[in-house]
C-alpha cells in the first residue's frame, strides 16, 4: 500500500484568509473593552493563531500550551498530557483556547478541565477545524472556521508523522 501523502484541497488560502477575517472580527466584538489571554495549543494551531491575533486588533496577550497528541497515527489515543504549560497566571482572566481540530473531543475537554481548574473569569474556545461527526464527548467550542466531514488533514498548522505543517492550506492526506 503506498504511503499517505497530502492530496485534495479541502480550505484553500483565500477561504482561510477571509474566515479568519471574520472569526477575528467576531471575537473582538465580543471582547469589547477586555481583550482575552489567547492560549494556542501547539503544535497544531500554530499558524492559525498567528493569522487569527493578527485579525484582532486589540491589545491581547498570548500564550501557549502543548498537549500530548496522536503521535505519528490519525486516531484519537485517549490519552491526554499535559506537556508544555503557560507560562501566565490566568486566574480571574478572560480566556481564548486555540485549537486546531476537535475529532472526538477528549483533547479539549480535558485542557477545558485543567484550565478551568485555575479559575479564569471566562473561558472560550476557537477551533479552526471541527469534526463534528466523530464526537465522542460534548464540549463547548465558541467558535468554528470550518466543519469538516471525517477525513484526516494536513496542512496549515496540522501534521502526520511531523510533516506538512508548512502547506498553506488544509489537505485531506490520502494514499494515491
Ligand atoms: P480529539 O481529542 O478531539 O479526538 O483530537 C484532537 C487532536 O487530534 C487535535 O488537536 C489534533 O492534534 C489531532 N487531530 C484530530 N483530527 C486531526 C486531523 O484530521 N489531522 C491532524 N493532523 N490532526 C488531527
């Protein structure tokens, strides 16, 4: 059998760049007058988060998480770790979690339970890819730059195996 590799285009550059216009122009809307702490959860989300802050012009802080992932496969273990933590107090603080795809859910309803241990003022969620048809827990995710259908991604951002993270746009790996 050959070995997967990036194939069909699933969200181009211009779809990203407008969508993230967008999402940028939403969130800001909501954050009148009390910008968040963005929290990006590497590696995945890496690049979305830099285009993202950049589609927020206000005066926002950032940070970073790393979580424990799927490794070199494309399903979901189960198992989540924290491996990297913030390096800020978010205790009474408004909260932006970045993330890159939710699949069953079980990554980011276990970061929603360790950060909502530190007791920020709020806690929400952008999520640039949502599989919404492989959920296997309900977590709340504030807002969503496109539904994917259940096929694995590469690309901006998202990896197999540590690759393809600097294609600039989401692709669904196949094997051809
Ligand atoms: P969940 O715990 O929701 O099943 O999985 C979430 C994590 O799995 C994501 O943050 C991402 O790291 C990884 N993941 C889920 N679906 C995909 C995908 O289609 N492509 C890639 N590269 N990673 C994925």
């Amino acid at each position: 059998m050959p070995a997967p590799r990036p194939g069909r285009v699933l969200v181009g550059e211009r779809a990203l760049r407008s969508r993230i216009a967008e999402l940028g122009a939403e969130i800001v809307r909501r954050y009148a007058g009390e910008p968040p702490v963005v929290v990006g959860v590497l590696q995945g989300a890496f690049l979305f988060m830099a285009d993202l802050v950049r589609a927020m012009p206000i005066d926002l802080a950032t940070d970073f998480v790393r979580l424990e992932s799927y490794g070199s496969g494309t399903t979901s273990t189960g198992q989540v770790r924290l491996t990297h933590d913030l390096a800020t107090s978010i205790e009474g603080r408004d909260v932006l979690v970045v993330e890159d795809v939710v699949d069953t859910g079980l990554t980011l309803a276990a970061l929603r339970r360790t950060l909502e241990a530190r007791q920020p003022r709020s806690l929400r969620v952008c999520a640039l890819c949502d599989k919404t048809g492989r959920r296997q827990v309900d977590v709340r995710v504030d807002w969503v730059g496109f539904t994917l259908p259940n096929v694995f991604v590469v690309g901006y951002g998202l990896d197999y195996g540590g690759l393809y993270r600097n294609l600039p746009h989401v692709v669904v790996l196949e094997r051809i």
